[in-house]
C-alpha cells in the first residue's frame, strides 16, 4: 500500500475453477473457469496490479470491483438513519447519500488473512465510529472452494447496535476477459417483486410485482431485450441497477442463473440473503482499462450482489439489518460454476 502496509494475495484452484484472491478489500482478482469446451477464461473484470485497484478505489467514483462491502453495501438515504431513538450520520459517496460504507469502506481497508482448508478467511475489525457506523464490529469472510463452487461465508459481532448489510461486488463476464458486451448473457432471477427506486436511485418503499415489466427474469431471458425500454424505473437506472426480492425464506436458495451461450459458461447463485441486486454495468464508460489491457465499456460485466435491502435502517417493513451485542451475523453466498 502506499503507507507500506503489505497485502498478500492468494491463488488456489480445483479441476473447476481457479480463484485468486486478494487481501485488500477482501477481494476476488480473478476467476477462471472453462467454457463448454474446457477451456478457462477469467470471467470477472478487475486491474491486474495493486496499484490500480487502489488508485479506483481512492478516486471520487471507484468501481469496487470484486471487493467485500461494508459496513452496508448499496445505499442508505442522505447517509441518515435513527437507531434506538439516537440519529446516525454517515459519511457520504453518492451524492446526498451513503454508498457501500463510504469512501473508507471494507473495499477499501487492508484485511488480515489466514488460509483455512480449501480457501482463505479474511478479518477485518471495524473500529466504533468508523464512517460513522456505531460499535466496534469484528468482521470474517471466509472463501472457500469446492469442485466447481465458490462459497463465501460472512460473520460479524459488535459490542454497540449497528447495521451491517455485507455483499461482494464482482462484475461478471462469462465469455471472458471482459471484452464483449454482457447483453446477450440470459439471466434468471428467482424474484416476484423488487424495490422500485426514486430518481436519486433511493427506494420508494413500495415492493413492486415484476410481471408485466422489463424486471420480469422469472423466466431466462437476454439482458438486452428489454434493457432499452422506455418504462420509468429502466430510465431511472440507466438500464438495471435494482435490489430484487429473492423468493423463499432465510435457508440457503436459489437466487440467479447467468448463461452466456456462446461459451456454454454457467453461474448459478445460491444464498441466504433476501435479496439480490441486479447491475448491468451502466456506468462502466471506457475510460477504465483493466486486465489483458481490455477497455471497459458500458455494459462489459455486470454485478449480482446478494444483500439485504437498500435503505433498509429506514423502513421498519424491510428485513432487518439491525445487529445487537450478543448476536451474530451469519450469511452464505455460492457461486457455482459449469457449462452446457
């Protein structure tokens, strides 16, 4: 890092997928998988050195790529929430409002690492007060591999109540490498509903039914089918970027599909979480250029972030994000791989 403190960066693999991973920001760098044919791509967008990571990450609007958010990933009102009659104020990313923790979020701290059996757990303690989260939160996410599954398991513990609200944020690229556009990815969502957003991209409240909508993946689909309509949330969006409402309960489930056809590559996600945000890399505007010296432009991956709700500390009738002393915070995300 810039101030000298070392980061370590981890690379291990299996017959199905092979993973590096990297301690700043509790990353993903890369990871490769084969094609109906056998062949790996690396099929997440990035930088290929340190340095760059940290220059995006340090910059007015980073693209968090492949990193671990927190304290709260996604957004929270004017950075505003009232917990237990006491008003919190957060740091401020997004405008007006709080975006994934701020600008000294977990994607942008130094974890500490431990290889564990088949993967890498990564520690970070979050001190009481830091972005303006209250409560010292000691904060674990451990990766682990498993043939062709990537499983990420999120814990947490505080001393204060706070809110955590823990993600990663991958952008994916099935064909590879990130050259190609991600509109002719078919994407399935296990999602009746999502939560419809105001102009600043804030929800309104409202859980809003995705039939009859571009927001309808109930059924696999293109990305691009409907990502050009003129309906009020795509507008608002400048395509998807919208927290969908997983079907099911708190047990492990399906969450999404992605099949890029013409590689055969396959990304099932599984999770505990009750939602799943949906980006289609809209911002993404070819002034960055990451790995194997590719230029990313609009729409060159996009992300799939297992979460609770945006917003969620402001509506009582969302799940609660809410952590006590005492508790644990338990989530489980799988990434799991093939190819037809």
């Amino acid at each position: 890092m810039p101030d000298g403190t070392p980061v370590e960066l981890f690379s291990f693999g299996s017959e199905g997928l092979e993973v590096e991973l990297i301690s700043y920001g509790a990353g993903i760098m890369s990871l490769c998988a084969p094609d109906r044919h056998g062949r790996f791509e690396d099929v997440v967008l990035g930088f290929p050195d340190l340095a760059s990571l940290v220059r995006d990450h340090s910059s007015k609007a980073p693209h968090f790529f492949g990193s671990t958010i927190g304290r709260y990933a996604n957004r929270i009102a004017q950075g505003q929430f009232s917990l237990d009659g006491r008003n919190i104020q957060l740091s401020k990313i997004s405008g007006e409002h709080s975006l994934h923790g701020g600008a000294g979020g977990f994607y942008n701290r130094v974890w500490r690492a431990e290889t564990v059996e088949n993967g890498v757990a990564f520690h970070y303690f979050s001190k009481d007060g830091e972005e303006g989260f209250p409560g010292n939160l000691d904060t674990t996410v451990r990766f682990t591999l498993s043939g062709a599954d990537l499983r990420i398991d999120y814990q947490a513990a505080t001393d204060k109540p706070t809110v955590v609200n823990l993600t990663n944020h991958s952008y994916f690229n099935l064909a590879g490498r990130g050259g190609s556009s991600i509109l002719s990815h078919q994407l399935r969502l296990f999602a009746s509903r999502f939560t419809s957003v105001d102009a600043e991209m804030i929800p309104t409240g409202e859980l809003r039914a995705v039939a009859g909508t571009p927001f309808d993946f109930r059924k696999a689909h293109s990305i691009g089918e409907h990502i050009a309509a003129t309906e009020e949330q795509i507008r608002l969006g400048h395509g998807y970027d919208h927290n969908f409402v997983l079907d099911g309960d708190s047990s492990i489930k399906q969450a999404a599909e992605l099949y890029d056809p013409a590689s055969g590559r396959v990304l099932e996600i599984w999770t505990t979480e009750p939602g799943i945000q949906f980006y289609s890399g809209n911002y993404l505007d070819g002034k960055v250029r990451g790995k194997y010296g590719t230029v990313y432009a609009k729409y060159a991956g996009l992300c799939l972030e297992t979460q609770h709700f945006p917003d969620s500390p402001n509506y009582q009738e969302f799940p609660t994000v809410i952590l006590r002393p005492g508790e644990s915070f338990h989530s489980t995300t799988i990434l799991r791989f093939g190819a037809r």
